[in-house]
C-alpha cells in the first residue's frame, strides 16, 4: 500500500519502510487502499486496532467496513461519494463516521481520501488514511451542551426580569448573568481540563450569547 513511498528533503535524505511504518504506528493513522478493478481492499494494522481488532480477526473486505459502519453514516457517506465524483473527482474526500468496536461502542473517525489515476485518466483506486477523533468529538459535544445550558440561564434570567421587575435595567442583568456564567464557567474549566484551543472555542460561546442577549445593553439602557 504504501511501497515506494518515498519522502525526500534537499534530494539526499529519505524515509525508509521501516521508518514509515513506525511513523505510522506512533501517529496511530490508520491507512487504507481500494482496488476498482478486483474490488479488493487493504488495511493497515492500524485500522483493526482503531476498532479493537486483531488484524487476523476481520476480512480485508469492503463488507466489513460497511457492516462496521454506522447505520445512520452509511447514506451520508454515499451521498458525499456521489457529489465528490460530480464535482470534485480529483480532489480530497473528507468525512467522519461512526465504526462499532469490537466492544460495541461507536467510535468517530475521521477519512480522508482520494481516486487514484492511470496515464489514461482512468480511476484505478481509492487510497485513504484514517484517525480516531472520538475525543475531538466528545469535547465538541461538552461545548455545545455548556452552550445549551448558558442559554437556558440566559432565558431564565431574561424570564425573571420582565415577570418580576420592569424597572430591573440591562446593567443589572448583565452583572448578574456574566456572575453566574462565571461560575459555571469555572466549574467547566475544572471538570473537563478545558484550555488552549477548546478553551479558545468556548470563550467564543460566551461572546456569542452576550451578541445574541435580549436586551439592548450596549445602547442607552432601554429595553
């Protein structure tokens, strides 16, 4: 699958099979390459042990990836396929999906691939390369559902002051939703180990909804 690859730098130096391989190991991408002709597929190593297989335990079968495959992805997939060789048959297909491990969890992972060519401008095959981004998407999950939770305290809060008191001004709201959100937001932060770039993301949330408050709170102080 990947014989002959060779990565050169100043023409001298190269990359041996061994060194890729190991590469590879340590990056834990999984690679992947489909003949159109023979309809034969190939894995490395990698790919079984993303799922929590030995490689000896699956078929190297184009069956097994779509037995494995979410139900809810398999169509999607498909419908991404289609618009790729429509509009972009030469490009780069990306997509992430859910596999069922060998435990029969759902792991998310993430595809890039591409159609190989002869001189004839025949496709030959596909060739692709696999990661786990589970934890990318389990982070993803915990900020939109911090998102969801500020906005009900939003909504709370904007509920409380037209029911309760109509003289109750922007400043005052502000203060007190900006006190809470702080605390939930540290509570977050500690929780989930939150920082560099999702912590980036996450601020951006907090920015977003003082855009989006009720209230006119950077005008003159009327609702």
């Amino acid at each position: 699958m990947i014989n002959n690859f060779q990565v050169q730098q100043n023409g001298s130096n190269q990359f041996s099979q061994t060194e890729i391989s190991q590469a590879l190991e340590i990056s834990g991408m999984a690679i992947w390459e489909y003949d159109l002709k023979t309809k034969k597929v190939k894995f490395n190593e990698n790919w079984f042990l993303l799922i929590g297989y030995d490689s000896d335990e699956l078929p190297s079968e184009a069956d097994t990836f779509y037995q494995l495959l979410h139900p809810d992805d398999k169509n999607k997939l498909e419908d991404l396929k289609k618009q790729h060789l429509e509009h972009n048959p030469h490009g780069i297909l990306e997509f992430q999906y859910r596999m069922k491990t060998k435990s029969g969890n759902w792991k998310w992972l993430r595809n890039r691939s591409k159609l190989i060519y002869n001189e004839y401008g025949e496709p030959l095959k596909w060739v692709g390369s696999i990661l786990d981004i589970s934890r990318l998407k389990e982070s993803e999950n915990q900020v939109i559902q911090k998102n969801q939770h500020i906005n009900s305290v939003v909504n709370s809060l904007s509920d409380i002051i037209y029911e309760i008191d109509e003289d109750y001004t922007p400043k005052n709201f502000f203060h007190d939703f900006f006190e809470e959100a702080e605390k939930e937001l540290i509570t977050f932060y500690k929780d989930f180990e939150i920082k560099g770039d999702r912590q980036k993301l996450l601020n951006g949330v907090v920015f977003e909804l003082a855009a989006q408050c009720p209230l006119n709170w950077n005008g003159n102080g009327n609702r």
